[in-house]
C-alpha cells in the first residue's frame, strides 16, 4: 500500500477519533465554552491552510493561473449553493450554542433534520477523504496541514451535529454510532480520491483549489460571523488569540524543513 494512502487513512481515522470524543464530551454544557474556542482556532488553520499553502502549492503545478482563479470562484459558489440546500452547514444552529434563538426553536428544527444532518455531514466526509487524499499525494506536509485544519473545524461541527442528533431523539448511544460511521464514510472518500487522482494527477490542483474554496468560504461565511456575536473586549482578545494560533501552527509547519519534499 502506497505511503500517501496510509498517511491519509490514518490522518482520518484519528481525526474521527479525536473528534467524536470530544464531541461525546463537550456536548455536556460544562465544557460548552471549549467550541467557541475551537471556532476561532479553525479560522485561523483554515485561512492560512488555503492561502498560504494550498493554493501556493497549486500554482506552482504548471496551471494557468487563469483556469485555477476560474476554479476558485467556481468552488466558492458551489459552496454557496451547497449551503443554501442545506447539505453542508447543517449544524448552524443548536441548543446550548449560546446564541438567542427563539425558544424551542431548535428541538423542532432538529426534529425534522436529524437525518438530513447524517447525508449532509456524510456528503461533507467523503468530499474530506478526497481532500486529504489530494493533499498527501502533493507532498507529506500539505497532508498534514490539511488534515489539523479538517480536524480543527470538525470537531466544533462534530459537537454541533452530536447536540442536534440527540435533540431529534437520537439516544446518546445512537447518535455517537452514526458520529463514527462518518469516519469509515471518510476513508471511502481518500479511497475515492486516492485511486482517481493517483491516475490524474493533473487534477490535482484543481481539487486543491476547491479544497481551499471550501474553507475559506465556510471560515468566512460560517465561522466568522459566530465570532463577530461575541463583541465585547474581553471576548474579542481570545479570539484574536486563537486565530494568530491557528496561522502561527500552520506556518510552522510548512516553514519546517523539508516542507516543500515530495
């Protein structure tokens, strides 16, 4: 078995781990204070996943940069289209999230959307082992740099699908059942994406410009705007914090030698 496909199954499987425990944890409210921090943490992987080494890494592939722009901007609308059928951001909104919803409001929502969150989140799996995948076929440490910001975003997502599943009447057993068979649905995807791309790699950049479409779209539509209810001065310096953490991990990592060996 080729080393970029190990590499990526065992990114995903410790990315489902690492996820699905914390999310069995923090979805008790003591520890609720934890995904605010991760959110801001993520936008700072995100970002600087994307624009620092992503998108670099798939302009010097010899593509016109025209037709990688053209993809860019394709991917973020999709994107934009995706969230509007409400197959990618399904756990935007749920109970203890600390936001003002209308009472009740979310148990009925989730009550008519459990299982939309299980197809949606799936989509969004199978759509990361592709990425992952894309990512380690490139070199080692793009792999590496993408699967930390997948993992920084999921397990906020994680907990967010985890407190909707149980408010639809999932049991707490069930819906960490459904929680680790999205991992095994990752790992189809890095299959996915390992055999496809490994015959093409001219595709490559493209999937890591849709790769980079993706998170800065959901830093910047989603995620950015959950920080910007938090106003005040004391809630703002963490955030500041958290993000500067976030692009200082990344630009460690690919600013190690040998960042840049195949």
């Amino acid at each position: 078995m080729d080393s970029a496909l190990i590499y990526a199954l065992l990114a995903i499987f410790v990315i489902g781990a690492t996820s699905i425990t914390l999310a069995a944890l923090l979805s008790f409210s003591i520890l609720a204070r934890m995904i605010e921090l991760m959110i801001s943490l993520s936008v700072g992987m995100m970002l600087s996943t994307s624009l620092l080494h992503a998108l670099p890494e798939a302009f010097e592939m010899h593509v016109e940069p025209d037709r990688l722009f053209i993809t860019l901007l394709i991917g973020l609308l999709a994107f934009f289209l995706l969230e509007k059928f409400a197959i990618l951001r399904h756990s935007h909104h749920h109970e203890g999230d600390g936001h003002h919803h209308e009472e009740g409001f979310d148990k009925h929502e989730a009550g008519h959307s459990g299982w939309m969150i299980l197809v949606g989140h799936g989509f969004h799996c199978i759509t990361d082992g592709i990425l992952i995948s894309a990512a380690f076929l490139t070199n080692f440490y793009l792999g590496l740099i993408t699967a930390l910001a997948i993992l920084a975003h999921e397990i906020p997502q994680q907990v967010g699908d985890f407190i909707v599943l149980l408010n639809a009447g999932f049991t707490r057993k069930r819906a960490l059942f459904y929680s680790m068979s999205n991992t095994v649905t990752s790992m189809t995807g890095a299959l996915i994406g390992y055999f496809t791309l490994e015959r093409a790699q001219n595709l490559i950049p493209y999937v890591l410009t849709l790769a980079s479409a993706g998170f800065i779209y959901i830093a910047l539509s989603d995620l950015m705007p959950q920080m910007q209810r938090r106003s005040t001065v004391r809630q703002t310096i963490p955030q500041i914090i958290l993000v500067a953490l976030g692009i200082g991990i990344i630009f460690l990592i690919t600013h190690s030698p040998p960042s840049h060996s195949h």
